[in-house]
C-alpha cells in the first residue's frame, strides 16, 4: 500500500463532535497538521486538552485546504430512533460534499454494514473510543481496523503510525471492518446487561450491606473487569443506540436476533430500577490490561519501545522538533 508523505500531509476533520474532537486533539498532539469544518460550533468536550485546542484551525468551506496530500476523516453522527432506525442523511451530505475531493477520505462514523456500500470513500476506519479517555484511545488504538474500497487512493500515513500503536489490527473489507465495530459495542452492552440483570436476581441493594453482597457473588468470577460490575445501566453515545439498529436493521430483513435484541429491553429495565437504587456504581469502560508474565512481558516491552521510543515516524518529528 503506498502511502501519503507524512511532512506534507494535511489532515481535515469533517464534524466536530465528541468523536471528531478526540481525532483532531490526538493528531495535533502527535505532532499533523490538523484542521477542522463544522457548520455549527459544538462546545469543546476535553476541558483538559484546552491548550491543544487553541492549535486547531477552524475552516470557514469544507474544501479550503484540499490538496492530493489531505487526508479528509469524516466523524459526522448517525442518529437511531427509539424503534432502532438509523438515520445517516447527515453523513450522506458531508460524503457528497467531498466528492470530486483531490485528497483521500476516511470515513470513521459508525454505519451499518449493509448501509456502507452506497456511500463514497476511500477508507473505513470505525472508531473505538471511551467516551472519558477517548484523545488517549485515538493516540495508542487497542484496536485498529481498516476497511479499504477497492481503488482506494494513498493511505494517509497516520495509518502506519496506528497499526505500530495498536495491541491487534485488522485490514479487510468496509463491510467486515463494520461487522467487528458492532460485534465489539453489542458485546459490552450484552456484558453490562447480564451482569446486572443478575445481580437484580440476587436482590435490591437499598444499602451498602446489601451492594456488598451482590459484588461479592459477581466480582469473584468476574474480577471487577471492565463491563462485568454490577452497577448502573449502560448509556453514552454509542452502546445504546447501536443496539438498537443492529437489531431493528436485521430482524426487518427476517434476520431473527432474540438475544441482542432483549439486551437493550434488559438494559432499559434496569434504568428504570435504577432510579430507585442510587447506590449503584455507575458502569466504566476500558481496554483489558493484559495479564504480564514470561514471554508475554518481553512481548509488551517490545511493544512499548516500539510504540513510545523507536517509531521511526516518532524518531523524526524529534529530530525535526516537532511535538510528540
């Protein structure tokens, strides 16, 4: 795969939210050329990146900067109705808005599958962010996942940089790249919805005594992972409306998902006990530490100097002066 010169590329985040926020703070901090168009002006959602902030141009047309060397990385919102309906008309309007672009396209808003094939870009790369650490996910990915069109232009060489800093990555088809981002958010929110609708079984903690005892049950087996606490429902930008769609889009084509489909209605039972329940610990999110022993810890040392000292993209930003 040929990719983009990393001294002359320009980088364009299309939509500024939450999500395209943590793209544009995480490459400023690495070190791009970052810039940003939005029609409207979203209130910045990192208060302690504010500094970086103050680096980010804010483009008055969308094609302002466009050249061969600009990578465009559209992180425009879908949105799901309560009967699971997702509506991506606004990512349809940024995409044709690009079209006839001299620079390359990356799409990263979260698409159905089956939707993927109408819309024009050169690369998917959804996202996997939390949503409280989601500049730091965008700079070291646990995932990264690529799904590239065929006549795809040059890979922006920020790529490069995110299959060195990622724990696994996957190169395949839009298509299968979308798959393994539902695959990923339906089983948190699966997770999250067992485990408490097991420690509702066990009882109602109306006191501190009575939260103990259900820990005690669920965190032996479960160590107090990420997504398997017993705690509060699952919420934010993304698991619930994602499970939603998948489930509405599949089953309207006769696809049958009874499972997934009765996590979501756990999950809203479970919001309404929760009202009552305000001792429940609200649910987190994070990437798994790996379990560090024998050849595994040489293998995250490796992973380490490599990720953190020996990048040769890294090496030469310090060598040039730019910032890390």
């Amino acid at each position: 795969m040929v990719r983009m010169n990393a001294a002359e590329e320009k980088y364009v985040i299309v939509g500024f939210g939450w999500v395209g926020q943590a793209n544009a703070l995480a490459l400023a901090k690495l070190g791009y050329d970052v810039s940003y168009f939005d029609p409207v002006d979203p209130p910045h959602h990192y208060g302690e990146f504010s500094s970086l902030y103050e680096r980010l141009e804010r483009l008055s047309s969308l094609l302002q900067k466009d050249a061969p060397s600009t990578c465009y990385i559209v992180c425009v919102g879908d949105r799901v109705s309560e009967d699971g309906e997702q509506d991506i008309s606004n990512i349809k309007a940024a995409l044709s808005s690009l079209r006839g672009a001299k620079g390359g396209v990356m799409l990263r808003s979260t698409i159905l599958p089956d939707l993927l094939e109408e819309l024009n870009y050169d690369w998917y790369v959804p996202e996997f962010l939390h949503e409280k650490k989601a500049v730091e996910d965008c700079i070291n990915p646990y995932f990264f996942v690529i799904g590239i069109r065929d006549g795809a232009r040059k890979e922006p060489a920020v790529c490069a940089l995110w299959r060195t800093r990622a724990r696994k990555e996957f190169s395949g088809t839009a298509r299968e790249a979308s798959f393994i981002k539902y695959l990923s958010n339906l089983w948190n929110s699966t997770r999250i919805a067992f485990v408490n609708e097991f420690g509702n079984a066990i009882g109602r903690p109306t006191d501190k005594k009575h939260l103990m005892e259900i820990e005690r049950v669920v965190d032996f087996l479960f160590n107090r992972h990420a997504y398997q606490r017993y705690g509060r429902a699952f919420g934010g930008h993304c698991l619930p409306k994602d499970t939603r769609a998948f489930c509405s889009w599949y089953e309207k084509n006769r696809i049958k998902l009874p499972l997934l489909s009765g996590v979501y209605e756990s999950n809203s039972l479970h919001a309404r006990i929760e009202k009552e329940l305000p001792l429940l610990p609200e649910w987190y999110s994070e990437w798994p530490d790996p379990h560090i022993s024998g050849w595994q810890a040489l293998r995250e040392l490796s992973y380490s100097i490599r990720k953190n000292i020996a990048h040769p993209i890294l090496m030469w930003r310090r060598m040039m002066g730019g910032r890390k």
